[in-house]
C-alpha cells in the first residue's frame, strides 16, 4: 500500500504498565518509527490514550470509578504524558503540538473545518501532532473505545492514506486468544465479515477500549476511505512496516474506497444511543428512500429516557435496526407531538451497499 499520510493510535495498554508506569521502552521505538517514516515523506498523525493511567499513579491513588474524579486525574495525566512524549521526540531533533478533540467536534461543521485546519498547519510546520480526548472537561462519562474512534476521524479529518492501531494484541482472532488456545488470527477482515468475528474486549481493565472498539473504528475508517491496520505496539519496527510490506502478524481492515461524510460517521458509529425509536413501516420507507426527515406521527413506541440532542437508534417493529439519529424533541414529549422528531440533516442510515453495511 501506498502511505503518505499515516494517522497511528497506541492504547493505554502500550503505553504504560500495570501499576501506571510510562512504557518507555515500548514509546522509544515508536517515536523512532516515526522519525524513520517520516524522512521517507510521510506525514504522521499520533493519537495516544494513557493519561488517566499516568495520573492515578502521579496522585498515588487506587483508580476511582466516578467521571467526574476520572476526569480530574486525566487533567493530571495529560500533562505527564505529553513530558514524557516531548521528550523522547526531542531527543530525535522532531517537535509535537498537543491537540485535544472529542468526537462530537466532528458533528459541527464549523468544528471539524477549524480541526482540520490547525492539523494541516502543525503537519506544514512539520510538527507532529499529539492529540487525545479532551477527557477533562467531557460533558459525559468517559467512554468505552472513544479514542479509538477519535482516532479514526482524525483519519477522515486529514485524509490518511492508513490508519495504524496498535494495541496489545497482533491482531484480530476469531476467538480471545488469552482464553481460546486454537485462536487464529485474521490476517484481512472485510466489513461484511465483522458479525462473525467474536470480538473481544480488554482484559485487563486498564484501557477504555477492547477489539470490539477497534473494530468500530475500523468501521469508520473505512467507510472514510482509509485502509485500518491493528498491530501490537510491541511488533519490532511496527510503524516502519506498515507503509511498506506491513507488519507480521497484524490485521489488515480494506477501505471501501469511498468517502463518507464526517457528520454521519459520528452520527452512525462515534456516538453512544441513549436510546431507541420504533416506527411504522410507512415511516421506514420514507426515510430510506426519499430522505426525509422522522417525523412523531410515523413513531409507535419510545424506549429509554433522553433529551433533546441525544443519539438514539430507529427500528422498525419486528426489532431491526436500520437508523440512527439526533433527536430533537425529549422522549417524554415525542408521542404527543406531531413535530420533527429527527431531522433528515442529523440522520444516519444504515443500508446494504456491496454486502456490507453503509451509511447515507
């Protein structure tokens, strides 16, 4: 594959060990990957995780469970990590710029375009940018696989050729190979071959994301027109050989070959539902084939409670999913109303295109 820009997310997982210690060893030979790749003319992207690790041990405490608090270590943590990072990229005469995001920057246009903006100018500069989730002042829990996600818009947000997820696996199994001795790793996985992949989450609690989360990603990823590679942080010369001949072992995701629209993506993959509605079929058919907008009449049933601006799924009766939504209305009014419940500019449709799954 041909790679001149070269998006790499490394986990909690790679980064720091059991107790919360920096993995140096591991974050000095990617940073020399990096250098290395990057005199061939490609430009890299970093997106790391690891920050709330780092800070439970600065603060010498047990990890809490509360957002909030979680989110008051990670502010301590970032600031760790980013020393620690700065440091070993200077030792390599390269400099780095802190960017953090959340994906709901990709659901505002005027957002996305500023992002994308500040990347390209860091890159210019040949600056590598750093960015991670601006976990301290989320307005929500912090979330199971975001920067993996994060990871994979980013990838769509500067149009990477790859995008290069290393974790503490080589790869994808058909089965946890940490509790299945006959695992065998899947060497390329196509999109419409994903419902039979057992994946399978972190096991050892210290990451906010297992494979199931990079298999999100590698949705998106996708679905942007960027080809996804799962690695293991710790295969030697890892980012080096996976613009060339890729890495062995690892897990090869093809793009589609199309580009999506960021909005949607976020819509469809990067957001938690906070809930579900069910509609008729007159309903179904309208928003699959003319665009329209979910209107309260074409709702029978609300499930879960949630306000105005939550994600939530739409399905049909007999229970298939085949939408997702910003809702504009609060659950508790929408079946008294005959307002727009979703409109068609925050819809997601999740259609049969190639044998896959899709997004319009």
């Amino acid at each position: 594959m041909s790679v001149s820009r070269l998006v790499v997310k490394v986990g909690t997982t790679s980064l720091t060990t059991d107790v919360g210690e920096f993995r140096e060893e591991i974050a000095t030979s990617l940073v020399q990957g990096i250098d290395v790749v990057r005199r061939r003319g490609v430009e890299v992207v970093l997106v790391v995780s690891g920050a709330i690790a780092l800070g439970v041990r600065r603060l010498g405490i047990a990890r809490p469970t509360e957002a909030a608090v979680l989110q008051a270590i990670s502010a301590v943590g970032q600031v760790e990590l980013l020393a620690q990072l700065a440091q070993l990229f200077r030792a390599r005469d390269m400099e780095i710029g802190q960017i953090l995001l959340a994906p709901q920057d990709f659901g505002d246009r005027r957002q996305y375009l500023h992002a994308r903006s500040t990347l390209l100018e860091l890159l210019r500069m040949q600056v590598v940018p750093v960015i991670n989730e601006n976990d301290a002042v989320a307005n929500e829990e912090i979330r199971f696989g975001d920067n993996d996600r994060l990871a994979a818009l980013v990838s769509h947000l500067v149009h990477a050729d790859l995008l290069l997820l290393l974790t503490d696996l080589p790869g994808v199994y058909d089965a946890d190979p940490r509790r299945v001795s006959g695992a065998q790793l899947i060497e390329r996985l196509e999109l419409d071959d994903f419902d039979s992949v057992r994946a399978q989450g972190s096991i050892s609690g210290r990451g906010s994301g297992g494979m199931s989360s990079k298999l999100a990603a590698a949705t998106i990823a996708a679905r942007s027109g960027v080809d996804c590679l799962i690695a293991s942080a710790g295969t030697e010369d890892v980012i080096v050989a996976s613009i060339g001949a890729r890495p062995s072992p690892s897990t090869l995701i093809p793009s589609l070959g199309v580009r999506e629209p960021a909005r949607r993506l976020w819509i469809a993959y990067a957001t938690d539902p906070e809930g579900s509605l069910i509609v008729d079929e007159g309903a179904r058919n309208a928003l699959c084939s003319s665009s329209a907008s979910l209107l309260a009449v074409g709702v029978r049933e609300v499930r879960g409670r949630f306000m105005a601006g939550a994600t939530v799924e739409i399905e049909t009766v007999a229970g298939e999913v085949f939408a997702r939504g910003i809702a504009r209305l609060d659950a508790s009014v929408i079946l008294g109303t005959r307002g727009v419940v979703v409109h068609r500019d925050d819809l997601a449709i999740l259609v049969q295109s190639s044998g896959a799954d899709g997004v319009r």
